[in-house]
C-alpha cells in the first residue's frame, strides 16, 4: 500500500467515523427520545423520576440549609442576645438593683480561685448581704442617747 492510498483510507474512515458520531448517532439519538416521549408508557416513567428527582432535591435544600444557615442563624442570634442582654444590663446598671448586682457580681469574681467550701459559705452570705443592703435603705437613723453622748 502507498502513502496516497493509506492516506485516503485514513481519510475515508476518519470522515465515516466523524459523520456517524457527531450526525447520525445524535439525529437518531434524539429521534428515538422524541417518540419515547410521546408515547403513553413515558408518562409513569417521566412522573416516578420526577418524584425522586424532587426528592433529592429537598435531601440536598436540608443538607445545604443544616451545614450552612443554621450556623450563621446560631451566630445571628448569639449576636442578638448578647446585644440584648448588654442593653439591658445597662440599663440595669442605672437602677439601684442593678448597683447592687454589680456588687455581687464583683464578689462572684473575687471569688472565682476560692475552694469550693468558700464558694458555699459566700452563696448563703451573699444574699444576706443584699438584704442588708435593702434594709439599711429603709432604717431611720435615731439618735441614741447614752451619758449625754450622741452618736
């Protein structure tokens, strides 16, 4: 066989091949899906792959919506009620409760290296504590008489 001939028998079986592949197969391709689709038997088959089709999808929306808007709604709320919680504590801080709080919460940290019987004995004295600072607002002071002296 010559060059020429080996060339036209390349040719000849290349342009078979590209013709087949990328005209025949395709046209009859879609001509046996056109008449699937028209025929009665497509309609079960079209419904029950949509069914799982849907399906997946909302598999996929609930995974998608778990690994990624719930953390930032986490994050967006933890956001929310640090904000609040920080208002109202300052406005909490402007009332005498919120003073006293402060104190106690002063207390609370001092007391946060403390063994823990320490702990519990400042548990049932801090409430003491701001009972008596509630009571001391309420006293009328009266002098005490005693040898002449005032105190």
């Amino acid at each position: 066989m010559t060059d020429q001939q080996f060339f036209l028998v390349w040719f000849l079986s290349f342009a078979l091949y590209l013709v087949i592949y990328t005209w025949w197969i395709p046209i009859r391709t879609r001509q046996n899906i056109e008449t699937w689709l028209m025929a009665e038997e497509s309609n079960e088959t079209l419904l029950a792959s949509l069914e799982v089709i849907t399906t997946k999808i909302r598999e996929q929306v609930l995974v998608d919506f778990e690994e990624f808007m719930l953390p930032q709604a986490r994050d967006s709320f933890k956001n929310f009620w640090n904000g609040a919680m920080g208002n109202a504590a300052q406005e909490l801080s402007k009332t005498e409760e919120g003073a006293q709080l402060s104190i106690m919460n002063g207390i609370a940290q001092e007391l946060d290296g403390s063994p823990w019987y320490v702990k519990a004995a400042a548990s049932k004295i801090l409430p003491m504590i701001s009972k008596a600072a509630e009571d001391q607002g309420n006293t009328v002071q009266t002098p005490l008489k005693g040898l002449g002296l005032h105190k």
